[in-house]
C-alpha cells in the first residue's frame, strides 16, 4: 500500500506539518525567486497499473518501475516523437461546449517532460516544487533523481529540489501521473463510480517553482484570538542549508488598501500593503540554526482600534517578516501573508461572528469550466464570486465537496464572503472508511486542506465529508478529524459535514462530534415526502435530537433537464423547500433581519451556481442557477436573487438583536 507523506513533529513546542522531509510551506503566493513551469510540456499517455502505482514505493517498487519505463525519467531520453500539451491543464481533451461527452473521459496514466533553466541567482538558494493539484498519484524527477511524490488531485503540495537542480544548466523535469477511474478501487479518494463530479486527469492547477535563503520562513500561520485584536503569529522557520546560521527576524504589520487596483487583481499580499498599523507585542528575534534545522518563533500581539472582518467587509491586514543573517544588511528572506480579525463561535443553536448572531445565504459552486476544466485562474474565479456577491447578494459559499484552488479563500477574503472547505470524502460507504482505517488518507487531506488555507479570515468551517452511507466508522472517522484539529494545530474554527438527510436521517450519531450539524436535503427528490413537508419534519426532528447545535442546510434544489424543460419545477422546488427552511431559521423573514427566537437553522446552500459536468458522461448536470457560460440565468436565479437581498440587507447577514 502507497503510504501518506505527512506528518506533525512537536518543535519548539508546536506541532509542525511536515511533508516528503520538509516543513510544509505556505502555498500564499511571495515576492521571491519564481519559476513558473506553465507552458508547453511533451507527453505521452501510458496504460498504467493502478495497482502499481498505489504502492509502497520501495526498492522493488523502483525495479520493476526502471525496468518498465525505459528511460523515460532520464536526462537524455529521446522525447522527440511525443506530443505536446500546455499545462496546467487536464489531459483530458476538452471541447469547451455545455454537452455530455463534451470531455473526454481518460482516467489513466500519462508521461509530462519540460526543461527548465536557473540562472545566476538562483546560486545558493533552497528551491521547491510546488504543485497546487495534480491528479491523481505523482510521481516527480528531476535531473533523473526521483525526488517524491504525493497521492490526491484536490490538494497541494511541495518537494524539496535543492539537491538536484543545476544553476546555469539546462534542467529536466519528468512527472508519471497515474489517475484510476472511479469506482475502479476502494483505497482512492474520491472512491465511488457514482461520484458527481468529473474525473481531471493530469496537472490541474498551477506547478512553479520558487527560490530563498536557505534560511527562510516556511509559513507563518495567524490565529485571530478575540476581536480585541490579539492575534497569534507562529513563524516557522527552515535552514535547507549545510551551515549553521545566525539571523534576526523582524516583523511588521500593514492596513490594507482596499481602493488599490491590486486588491482584486494580484493574489500577493505585498501588493495590497497600505500604512503601518499599530499593535503591541514582541515582533522581533535574533536565532540560530544549526544545518537542516527547523525552529519556530510564536508571539501574541494585539492590534490597536481593530477592524473587524465580516460579510462584504473585509477589513484585512498584511504581516511581513523578514530574515537577516549575520554580517548583511539587507534581508535574505522577506515573507508577507493576508490575514483578518474575527472570530466564529456557537452559542446553543446560533451561529456567532464576531460575538453576534449571522445566518448564511449561501450558494454551492464547482470550480469547473466547459473550455479548461478544473484548471482555474485567478480572474476566472474573481469573476465567478463577484457575480455570486453582487448578482445573487450571497454572504457564503460553499465550495462544492472539494478544496479548491489556494486562490479562491485569498479572494473570498478580499470580497467578505465566508465559506467552507472540504476534503472529497463522496458518499463513502462502510468498505471505503475500513481501508482508510489503515491508510488514513482523509486524515492527510484534512491537514493539507486546512495548511493551506490557514490565514484566511473568510474560511469560517472545515467539513469532513460529503454524504457517505457508512454511520459507525464515519462517526469515528469524524472524532478522530476534530481532535486532531483541536488537539495539535487550532485555528478557531467550526467544524461540520455535509451528511445527506436520509444517510441515517436526523438521529445520525455521526453529528455528535462537530460543532455545526448539516445536512443535504432533497426531500420530494431523493428523500420521499414532499419539498415543503419533508423538509420541515426533517428540521424539527433534527432540532429535537440536537438541541443545543446548530443546524444548517448544505444542499437543496433541482435540475432544470434538457433545454430547461424542468425549470419551472426547479422553481417550485425552490420555493417550496425555502419556505420551511425559513419556518426554522434564526432570521426571521419579513425584511427586518430581527432574531427568530424560535429558530435553529443558521444556513441555507442553493445547489448550484452554474451548471457542471459528471463523471458517469450521460449528462450535463442542470441543478445550476446559470448555465456553464456563466452568462444565461434560469428563472430560479431571479427568485432567489430577491430573496437572498433580503436576507443579506442589514450588514451581509446580521442579525438584529
């Protein structure tokens, strides 16, 4: 069996990711040394066995696999007769149409070769790999020197090239990517035939290349503590040198220029610096690292007169450490990260932000478009949730059942739209959580979801797994997930999941964990009864067995079919399901946002924004308010859109107490 590549060891007194040897690094982009490996790759597709691939990688793993390739990872391989591709994108050939079988479903191996060039500067420098999703197994050399790999297509993840890239010569890179169909194995994840989204095969998301000091800041993870203004900073700093090193660490903190044309057009923090804030606290140290040594500084500051992020203000801040070793003047490292104060609570059946009571009017959406597929930009998805704030007035978003990419938290930060993450855990049954018993894959994607996505104020819930069938081990699978969360790296969140109302129904001992109870309902659909009285039931039932949680609804809707046939259903669905949604929410639903003393529900998540594609190829999927084109709205979207302002009209969501 393949084994997990992460784990957490106690430096310094905190626990620490590390990953494939090397501190896990901050997947925020820097203003440091980059080479982007976007651009035209030679490839060649391989039917792979899957078996093979999802093995240990040991030394018969390597026989056999040198054996079988031929070459193809060496420096000298004649790859003159493969074809080309431009990556980052799937392998799957797209046809950019709103169809089924418009793409192409491949879900095996295939070979990705470049060369790649550093020059003077790169001299001294410690130099990673970072890859922001590849799917699915990958493995990585460089200069023929295998140097790691890494299972999963819906998280990133790095690798340490120091020791094999040449500066002022010519460098290869070779990727073996193998991605098994759905359905075709147990130990994967996503695992089900059934699952309903599509299968990307190959480089999804943006592969680079960055350079530092060997002494640098790997990450630096920001815990609001209060809306007072303490923050906790936790520096994580990695010495990838041979020498011992003496430096001083120095850190600032920033107010935000939220007029600046860089705010919603560049990912960097750097950018969107304004003026120096005041805070109080120890933001400076002198430290010494022996070789291949990792340390970390931790301090509490508070920040003076803080403003508090919240929907449809967000009100951030920027935290800029630099690294200066001994005998230089100037900073060998500079690292800058986005972050905000607020703070997510409950209190018995409501939801708190910032201390006051909030409901969600929310709006699933898949990263996914007919021309590139899941490979994403980020004016693609600036674009997606600007129409999702100012169209449909939503205050969160639920990014379907799987991270997505690093840039979509940095801009739902930057537009004040809270949202939820989650690991693509898809209808697991009991066979599917026994395997991950042993290999506790989902436990490494839990870690790699929320390290990656660590700083940002807008990410209010971490969620678990989306409508799996097993009770006993998902309740287990569940504990054991918080208490990780909570016992080694908290970050002030909620956790939850995103149960189906049927899979066992509201007594799902499953909930009995996390802080905030969800689930998808479909009643009239999947589940039996009716929209409207099934849905309310359901809610008051699950309000008796839970009565000091809060619930929220993460799924509810319908297709419109072919040619929007069933759109007037998908309306009525709407309406009807809305109404006892309503019945039960914390707001009450006459405009005046004023507290429902009676309700418990404190979310509602339309299923979905824009129409997708699903695995299986028959169809297109029609639940969306828009088409793929993101242009062409169904008559749901005008309801809801109406709706959704009313929900949101006193400050994004609050509610008036």
């Amino acid at each position: 069996m393949i084994q997990t590549t992460m784990e957490l060891r106690e430096i310094d007194g905190l626990s620490v990711p590390f990953q494939s040897g090397i501190p896990v690094p901050s997947f925020d982009a820097q203003k440091r040394l980059k080479l982007d490996l976007a651009g035209i790759w030679k490839k060649e597709r391989f039917q792979a066995d899957h078996d093979f691939s999802l093995s240990e990688r040991n030394d018969q793993w390597f026989e056999r696999l040198y054996e079988e390739i031929q070459g193809r990872t060496e420096v000298h391989f004649n790859d003159g007769d493969w074809e080309t591709r431009k990556l980052p994108f799937p392998e799957n050939e797209l046809q950019g149409i709103e169809e089924a079988k418009s793409s192409e479903t491949y879900e095996d191996g295939v070979w990705y070769r470049r060369t790649f060039n550093l020059e003077s500067e790169w001299e001294n420098k410690s130099v990673t790999l970072h890859a922001l999703s590849i799917s699915y197994v990958a493995d990585v050399w460089v200069n023929g020197h295998w140097v790691g790999y890494h299972e999963g297509g819906f998280t990133p993840f790095a690798l340490d090239l120091t020791p094999f890239v040449k500066v002022g010569e010519v460098n290869t890179i070779a990727l073996r990517i193998d991605n098994p169909p759905w359905g075709s194995r147990t130990d994967v994840i996503p695992a089900t035939a059934g699952t309903d989204f599509f299968n990307y095969t190959g480089v999804i998301h943006d592969l680079y290349i960055s350079g530092t000091s060997f002494c640098h800041i790997a990450r630096v993870n920001a815990v609001p503590l209060d809306v007072e203004g303490h923050v906790r900073f936790s520096i994580i700093l990695e010495n990838r040198g041979p020498l011992a090193v003496e430096a001083t660490i120095n850190g600032e903190l920033f107010d935000v220029n939220r007029e600046c044309k860089s705010f919603m057009s560049s990912p960097f923090a750097a950018d969107i610096i304004d003026s120096q804030t005041s805070w109080d606290g120890v933001m400076s140290w002198t430290v010494v690292m022996d070789p291949y040594e990792t340390k970390v500084v931790e301090t509490v500051v508070q920040i003076g007169e803080p403003r508090l992020w919240a929907f449809w203000k967000p009100e951030l801040y920027v935290a800029e450490f630099t690294v200066t070793e001994l005998g230089k003047s100037n900073p060998v490292d500079r690292f800058a990260t986005q972050f905000g104060i607020r703070t997510v609570t409950t209190e018995g059946t409501r939801l708190l932000l910032n201390g006051r009571p909030v409901f969600l009017s929310g709006i699933a959406r898949h990263e996914e478009w007919p021309d590139t597929g899941r490979s994403a930009a980020w004016e693609r998805i600036r674009d997606d949730l600007v129409q999702m704030r100012q169209v449909m007035h939503v205050n969160f978003v639920r990014t379907a059942h799987y991270p997505n990419h690093v840039y979509t938290a940095v801009l739902t930060d930057r537009l004040g739209l809270a949202t939820v993450s989650e690991i693509p855990l898809w209808q697991f049954t009991r066979e599917h959580f026994e395997v991950q018993e042993e290999k506790r894959l989902p436990d490494q994607m839990w870690r790699e979801m929320i390290f990656s996505q660590y700083n940002r104020p807008s990410v209010l819930m971490w969620s678990t797994q989306n409508e799996s069938i097993e009770v006993e081990l998902r309740t287990e699978y569940n504990k054991r997930l918080v208490k990780d969360l909570k016992g080694n790296y908290a970050d002030g969140r909620l956790t939850t999941q995103s149960a189906a109302a049927d899979q066992p129904g509201a007594h799902d001992p499953s909930m009995e964990p996390l802080d905030m109870a969800g689930w998808t309902m479909y009643f009239g659909i999947f589940h039996g009864s009716t929209y409207y009285d099934g849905t309310r039931d359901f809610l008051q039932k699950a309000h008796e067995l839970w009565p000091d949680k809060p619930v929220w609804n993460t799924e509810f809707g319908h297709w419109s079919s072919n040619g929007d046939s069933m759109a007037a259903e998908q309306v009525k669905t709407y309406s009807e399901t809305l109404q006892a949604l309503m019945e039960r929410a914390v707001i009450s639903d006459d405009g005046e946002a004023t507290l429902n003393p009676e309700g418990f529900l404190v979310g509602i998540d339309f299923w979905i924004m824009y129409d997708w594609y699903v695995n299986h190829n028959k169809w297109i999927d029609t639940f969306g308010i828009y088409h793929m084109d993101r242009k062409t709205m169904k008559p749901v979207g005008e309801v809801l859109s109406q709706d959704y302002a009313r929900f949101t009209a006193f400050e994004g969501g609050f509610i008036k107490i």
